[in-house]
C-alpha cells in the first residue's frame, strides 16, 4: 500500500475531515488506497499555527485519493492554508475520500509517494 507523509497540522485536519484536499507541487498517476503518516516537523507557514497540531512521526488516517488535479482557487480553499493563492498556482490538489483513522504506529516518513512495508501493513490490518 502507498503511504504519504504530511506535516502537523494538515494531517490532523485531514483525519478530522476538515481538510479534503492536500497541496503539493507534484503529480503521480496513482489512484486508491494512502496511508497517511504525521511527519517529524510541524509546519509554520500559510496559517499552519492556527490549528492545533497533533502527534509527529506516526501513523493517522487511511484515505482513498481519487483524484490529483491542477490546483483550483476553490481546492484551495478546501485545503485550509491560509496564503495568496498565486503563490501555489502551478501546484496539484489532492483530493481523499473515505478518510478512516488508524491506531498511531510510529514510521520513519518518506519523501513522495512510498511503499509501505509489509510490517506496517500488518500492524494496521490493510
């Protein structure tokens, strides 16, 4: 399963719900299950000291990603950063549905779109 590694707060908000959209400056062709991990770093910019930041280095929801598509100002405003939307014009909106929480296993995140190991997988059940 693919796993994807987020800073605090914006994974505590997609577990939440609150936030159905990540940005980031990439694309990937991939579609389906993500397991989505707490980075080690909290985030400080585009608003991120407004919500509450939850645990690093773990394990938070699983989501489905069903689409990755050239940012809109309408995504934007789901993804809950709060900055000029000019300044991630030429980002991709990532889009998650069934967003399910998972017991907190500590990982090691990855950059990009990883593979989880099969330990990981078993642990969490999926």
């Amino acid at each position: 399963m693919k796993c994807l590694s987020v800073k605090q707060p914006w994974i505590n908000l997609t577990a939440l719900k609150r936030k159905p959209v990540e940005l980031r400056s990439w694309s990937r062709t991939y579609r389906g299950p993500v397991i989505l991990c707490a980075g080690s770093k909290v985030e400080t910019r585009w608003g991120a000291k407004n919500y509450e930041a939850g645990p690093l280095g773990v394990t938070i929801c699983i989501a489905e990603l069903i689409d990755i598509r050239p940012l809109t100002p309408k995504d934007f405003a789901l993804s809950c950063v709060k900055a000029n939307f000019e300044e991630f014009k030429d980002w991709f909106g990532w889009h998650w549905d069934d967003i399910k929480r998972v017991s907190p296993v500590p990982v090691k995140g990855q950059l990009g779109l990883w593979e989880a190991s099969t330990e990981l997988c078993s642990v969490l059940r999926v």
